[in-house]
C-alpha cells in the first residue's frame, strides 16, 4: 500500500487547518451557507436531507486495517455506529455534526486519509478494480498508475475548476471489473497486438445520469510513458470546450456526444502534441518509487489446493455455500480473494456498523497482509487469504452477520442511499433493495438463479448504476408518488451497455412482482448454462416486455 511522504503529510494537515477555520466562521455567522458552500464541498461535506454528510475518499479502494479501525471509531463517536460504502470506493458518514468535521478530519490525516476532491467540480476519487494485484487475468497491477494520477490531480491548479465532476477508473484485467466505460476516462492496460509492450487503451465520455452513455475509444494504445501528459490534454479540451451555460450538459460525454468521437479525438491528439510532455509526464523514478509500494506480499509457497479447505468444506454445507459463492480464484496457488458481503437479507446494501468494521480490520490484519479493498458494489474483499485460514474467517463472519453467500447473486444488489438521506432523491431506494431481497433470500433459489445484478437508483444521477444493471430500477415523483422504472440489459464489464426501458413506472409495492416476473422469463427461457444477461442479449427485451405488461394489467 502507498505510505505518505512529507509532502503528502504536510498538505493533508494543512487543509485541515485551513477547514477547521472555514467551520469555525460558518459557525459564528462569519460566513453565510452560500459562501460556506463551494469550501465545505471541496473538504467532502455535503448538505443532506437530515443532516451534513462527510464522504472520505479511499483511493482506488485499498485500506488497510489501522485504517478501517479508525473509520470505525469515527461512526461510533461521531455518526450513528456505521458508515455507508459506495460505488465509488468511498465511505459515507449520514449524521455527523458540522462542529465535529476538523476534528473528523484530524482523525482521518494520523491514519493517511481525508476527504479533499470527493465533491465538486473537480477529478474526483480515481477507482479501481477491487481484486488489482490479485486477479487470475491480469495484465499489470493498476493502483500504481491510480497513485500517480491521484498525485497530479490533487489540487490540480488548470482542473480545479471543471464544467463538472469527472470521475476516471483503471483496470489491469481481461475482465472489466471497474466499469471503466462509465466513467469520463476509463483506462485498461493492454499489450501491444505487434511488440507486447504495455501501455493503455483510453475511453472518454463514460456516464450515466440523466443522459447514460458509453465511453468512446481515443486511443487503442498509448505508451505508459505518455499518460500523464494524455490525460492532461483530454483535461485541457475539456475544461476549454466543455458546457458551462447547462450543468445538465456539462459532462465530457456531451462534448464528445456533440462534437463526435472522431473530433474530440483529434482535439486531444492536437493538445497533446502541443504539450511539453516531458515536463509533464512522471519521472521513471517517481513511478518506480510508486509502484514499489504495492509490491506483492510474502506469499508462502503452498499447494494449488489446500486439503484442509477441502474437508472443511465435504462436512459444513453452509461454508461450501459461502466458499463457492464468494471466493475468487488467486493467482498465487493455494491464497483465494474473500468477498465479504454487505448486502445480508433485509437490511440496507453497503451498510457496515462500526463493530463490523473492527471484525472485518482484525481478520485482514491476522490472515490478509492486513489489506482490505472496497468494491464499487458495496462490498469488502480480504485479498490475500491462505485456503486453509477460509474456515476460521467464516466462523468469525457468521455472528456477525457477514457470512451472507451471495456475490454476484440476485440479493446481491447495489443501492444508493435515496430518499431516506439524498437531497437530490426523489424516491427512496434502500426499501426496494430490502423487499427484493427478502423475496428472493431462498439461498437455493439464489444459486438456481445464478448470476445476476440489480441496481437501484433514487434520483436520475444514477449514485445507484442502474443504467448498467442486468436489471436496473431508477426511483422517480410522479404526482406526489414514488414511482419505479426497470430498465434490462445493463451491462457493467467490458460489455458496457445501457439497459432499455420495459414499461411504464410502477408503485414500490409492485416491483418485487416485476423482478420475479423477469427472472421467470429468463428460467423459461434461458439454455443450459446460459446466464441472465446471455438470456437477454439472445432472445432481446419482447418476451420480458410481454410479462412485464401482463403483470401491470393484473395489477389493474
């Protein structure tokens, strides 16, 4: 994991500093909410329904547990007992008191975190793929590259500014697991098809929001060398060129949706050949000095399988449930990724109470490397487990109520906060994502079922991913009521797709209906082996729309 050095030391203190005298003269009048505003947002302090919320950024999802022990203090003494993951890697707190921010925030710089460019217009928390470093099909290791341009974008002079937020996310792996093409540049190391070269394959103008749309390809290779340097001249066109009079507008993905794919590239191509790319482009050192940081850990040498796991498994259903849903395969033999589930049956996905955060700080520090990865669906992996330590850490899950069997499963479910906290929410999310699982938490049903995303929004931002759910449900006010939209055939991978809308919106009440309506098409008409989304894709939207349509005249 990356440890500060002086600079970053000095400059996190600093603006705790220069916040804790902003709060203070918000406090005493000195300085109107208005004028408070654009300085709260800028230190991650956002005005809520209820309450201020505080999000702390977590780049590229990597803690380590002196880190989530110290997130956990933070809800238990200052929030209400738990903090909320989101799809950005990050953790909320929904009820902190503006007063205790600096302190908050003096908490966070002794174990190397803050809030700093997690709102605003600005680059925001740089994500990752949650197994990097571990993953059977990767590449390369991409939380070097996340460090470096989490170093050039901090407090940026040009792009502290921007029309809009701008989010960028890198993945190392054939598999796309950081939903890079939702994202304003999304970036997957590749090899060169002639030398093998590594370098990297750039998207712009990822999104969802009001107006969802896919990344564009710019650049099927650029040399590692040149990122930096890239990057700044995708920012310069934007910030130049981007939409100011609209903010519903204001997105990179309007530009080059406007201008199309091929002009914006040769805008960038023209900047970037302008630029002093030396000057900007990382020194060799400081990348080596970087990525000597996230150097693997001592791996004992082990058995491709482990036998213990094997036993434990043949006598305890449950944990043989448990290993075959949530593991993922190491590329180091007989270590596994562990995926703790934060989406138990019934309760709000993401939400992990401070007591949890401790349980989950003390079985990295014992059997991880004392590492931990927050994933963009609201989850918690232990990357770096020996197979035979998986029995101890279930039993250790189980009363806590993290043992949920259910990665990638259909109780599985990303959710934002929505109406119980958003202010920009129109209907309330967390609900549905409860009514949905309770319907479905038969584990049999589940595992029957296979693999599945739902994704729930409460507004048109999208905080939820529903645009790129298998089935996405996006929360809407129609006339004083909530109201439900599905959309199918979302697709977060390297698939990337936007789902269709089935229908008209239905009350919440109705959308466990809906769901079980959808799944039975899908059992009706699914091949052997086939998964949802496969199903989807074969046979399109009609047969989903004709149940869909069945239901909805019952409900009449």
């Amino acid at each position: 994991m990356y440890r500060y050095d002086e600079f970053d030391e000095r400059f996190v203190r600093d603006r705790v500093a220069q916040f804790s005298d902003q709060v203070a003269r918000r406090l005493d009048g000195s300085l109107t909410e208005d004028e408070f505003k654009p300085l709260r947002l800028k230190n991650g302090v956002y005005l809520q329904l209820h309450a201020y919320m505080l999000r702390i950024a977590i780049p590229y999802g990597t803690l380590s547990s002196k880190q989530l022990r110290q997130l956990a203090l933070i809800g238990e003494r200052f929030d209400r007992g738990y903090g909320h993951f989101t799809t950005r890697q990050n953790l909320q707190f929904n009820w902190p008191k503006l007063r205790d921010v600096p302190e908050i925030l003096g908490l966070l710089a002794d174990v190397e975190m803050h809030c700093i460019q997690t709102s605003g217009n600005c680059i925001r928390n740089v994500t990752a793929d949650h197994f990097a470093g571990v993953a059977q099909d990767e590449i390369e290791d991409p939380r070097p590259v996340c460090e470096l341009i989490r170093q050039w974008s901090t407090a940026h002079p040009e792009f502290s500014y921007l029309p809009r937020k701008f989010k960028i996310a890198a993945t190392g792996a054939q598999h796309d697991r950081a939903v890079t093409k939702a994202h304003d540049i999304g970036l997957r190391i590749v090899r060169h098809p002639d030398s093998g070269e590594l370098g990297y394959e750039i998207s712009v103008g990822g999104g969802l929001g009001r107006t969802p749309m896919i990344g564009k390809v710019v650049r099927d290779f650029l040399p590692k060398a040149d990122l930096l340097a890239y990057l700044e001249a995708i920012m310069r066109v934007y910030n130049l060129e981007g939409r100011r009079d609209n903010k519903y507008k204001a997105r990179v993905k309007i530009l080059v949706h406007e201008v199309g794919v091929e002009e914006f590239r040769r805008r960038v191509e023209a900047e970037f050949a302008a630029l002093d790319g030396p000057a900007i482009n990382a020194d060799p050192e400081e990348l080596s000095r970087i990525e000597a940081y996230f150097a693997p850990p001592a791996y004992e040498d082990l058995p491709q399988e482990s036998v213990t796991l094997a036993d434990a498994k043949a006598s305890n259903r449950e944990f043989a449930r448990w290993v075959d849903t949530n593991l993922t395969p190491h590329r180091v033999a007989g270590y596994s990724a562990v995926t703790i589930s934060l989406k138990p049956i019934g309760l709000a996905p993401g939400d992990a109470t401070s007591e949890q955060m401790r349980i989950i700080a003390d079985l990295a520090e014992r059997y991880s490397f004392d590492e931990l990865r927050i994933t963009h669906a609201q989850n918690i992996v232990l990357p770096h487990v020996r197979q035979d330590d998986l029995l101890a850490i279930w039993e250790v899950l189980v009363p806590a109520g993290l043992a949920t069997a259910n990665l990638g499963l259909i109780t599985d479910i990303i959710s934002c906060p929505g109406l119980d906290y958003c202010a920009l929410a129109t209907a309330r999310s967390i609900p549905i994502a409860q009514a949905i699982s309770k319907r479905f938490e038969d584990a049999n049903r589940q595992t029957e079922i296979g693999e599945l995303s739902i994704k729930i929004s409460g507004c048109i931002n999208a905080c939820g991913h529903h645009h790129v759910g298998h089935i996405g449900i996006l929360g809407l006010e129609k006339r004083g009521i909530e109201s439900y939209q599905i959309t199918l055939g979302g697709d977060a991978t390297e698939n990337a797709a936007v789902g269709e809308i089935l229908g008209p919106g239905l009350p919440a009440e109705e959308v466990p209906d809906a769901i079980e309506a959808i799944v039975g098409v899908y059992e009706a008409e699914r091949l052997d082996g086939e998964r949802f989304i496969e199903t989807v894709k074969r046979v399109g939207l009609s047969p989903f729309k004709a149940a869909f349509k069945e239901l909805a005249h019952a409900a009449d």
